[in-house]
C-alpha cells in the first residue's frame, strides 16, 4: 500500500504536465497544512509557512532521488520541510543576537557568577578544580572545538555555530562529539568524574 | 549571564555521555522521518531506531526539528494507518 503510493507520487512529480503540476498542488497543501503547525510560534514566530512552502518545494522536487521509501512519502516530505522552516526561522531569529562570545579564541569562560560559598577551603577546592578543567579544555581541545562547545554550552542552533566557525551543521556536530571524547579521556586520566564537581559545587 | 555552575553541570554531561558510535546529524537526518513514522503509527523499534533516538537525546537542534516534525506530521489526515 505505502510502496504504491509513494510509486505514485514519484512518478507524477517525476511525470509530464499537467499530471506533475497538479502533484506539485497537492504537495504544496499538504505541506503548508503541516509547516503551519510544525512552525507555529517557534523562534517567536521568524517565519511563517507561507514564507516557506515554495522553498521547502523546490528542495525536495530537487532531492527526490534521496527518497528511499523506507516511510511514505509524505513523511520524508515533510522531514526536508521541516528542516528548511526551522533552518530558516533559526537563522532570523538569531541574526542579531550578540555572537562576541563565540569570536574570542579562548571562548570557554567558567569565572562568570559563581555562587558564594561556605568556607574558604571549599572556595579554593572549587576554584582549583576549575583551573584544572579550563587548562584541560585548553591543552586538549583546538580552537574550532572550543569555540563549538562555547556555542552548545550557550545553546546556540548548531547552523549558527557553523557560521562562526565556516563550517557546516554536521561537521561542527562532528568537531563537538571528537572534543566530548577528548575531553572524557583527559579527566579520566586525571582521575577528575562527575561526582567531583558536583561534590565541589554543591 | 551564564551562571559557572550550570556551564560545568552542562560540559560535564557533554562529556560523560559521549560514545564513540553515536550518529552524526546528517545520518540522524537520513532516517528521522522513519523513526518519526514509525512513533506515530506505532510500529516497533529496531536497532537503527534507539540509535536516532539516542542522537536525538544528545543534539538539541535535531531535537527541535523532531519536535516540530512530529507535530506537523500529526496536522496531516493522510497520515493515519489505512484501515
């Protein structure tokens, strides 16, 4: 049943006219249904569907050949709209947002508003373990991968990120996950857990 | 302002939840909307399934696309299982 529709749609997208206009009709107002919704009032409303639909269109009459028919095709459909009206209404709404924090070369800043704290030793225990944990970041990680968890710490759009760092959505994911890794290794080696920052800030 | 506490909790976390074979975004994008079908029509979950899931747990910004894709999906009657 969902291979013979999704056949169908193939090939009247794929098909001669008027059978390919109509298709692309119909496709057009199934996706303004679900782009409304799926939009809504994200990102304090940056975009709406109708902004959207004929570019969310031409991507995906541009990536048929992506479609594997492992769903239906109005699913996958609304997959590669959905990522064009996010991406779009991420990048309106984070356009003026101040980004200074992600130029500087040494992004990661731990120093700011630390809770007061009881003693003067416990102070000095917290104060020290941040040290460590800024000189690890420092030694282990590039600039590129400091500047990338700065912006996730700060949660940042990852394509925002990508700007910053000219680079792309997957590849920063990429640089975020080799210094989640790094980072791992470096505090096991220096015997620092989870349980020891929480005992310090607690 | 970002409060120091908070930002190590989050750095943390980061790290001690890596894998060294968790999906990149663009393998997440590659089979979300099956995963997102398959939650909508309730079908069972494979191997490939948990994975996105657990990308999906790890990655806000494709969380928020899968937030809003599932709503989206939801707005749409051809959607439902054929009787």
């Amino acid at each position: 049943m969902d291979d013979e529709q999704n056949q169908r749609w193939l090939d009247r997208l794929r098909g001669p006219e008027p059978e390919r206009g109509e298709a692309i009709e119909e496709l057009r107002k199934q996706l303004l249904v679900g782009l409304s919704r799926s939009l809504g009032s994200r990102y304090g409303g940056a975009v709406q569907a109708e902004d959207i639909v004929q570019e969310a269109l031409l991507r995906i009459l541009d990536s048929l050949n992506s479609f594997q028919g492992r769903c239906r095709f109005l699913t996958w459909a609304m997959t590669v709209a959905t990522r064009v009206g996010i991406g779009a209404a991420r990048r309106k709404y984070f356009r003026d947002v101040s980004l200074d924090s992600l130029r500087q070369s040494d992004a990661l800043q731990f120093e700011l508003a630390v809770a007061p704290i009881a003693s003067v030793e416990a102070a000095q225990d917290r104060d020290a373990l941040v040290c460590q944990l800024k000189e690890i970041v420092d030694r282990q990680l590039t600039e590129k991968q400091r500047i990338a968890i700065q912006g996730v710490l700060d949660e940042l759009p990852v394509e925002i990120i990508a700007d910053r760092v000219g680079s792309n959505r997957n590849a920063v994911y990429k640089l975020v996950h080799d210094a989640r890794l790094k980072l791992r290794d470096a505090l096991e080696q220096s015997g620092i857990t989870a349980e020891v920052f929480r005992s310090a800030f607690a | 302002m970002w409060n120091a506490q908070e930002k190590i909790n989050k750095l943390m976390g980061l790290v001690t939840s890596v894998e060294m074979d968790e999906l990149d975004c663009d393998e997440c994008y590659g089979r979300v909307a099956e995963y997102a079908e398959n939650l909508l029509l309730s079908r069972g979950y494979t191997e490939a399934m948990f994975a996105i899931q657990r990308h999906l747990e790890q990655c806000p910004c494709c969380r928020d696309e899968f937030d809003a894709l599932m709503e989206g999906l939801r707005a749409l009657p051809t959607l439902d299982e054929p009787s």
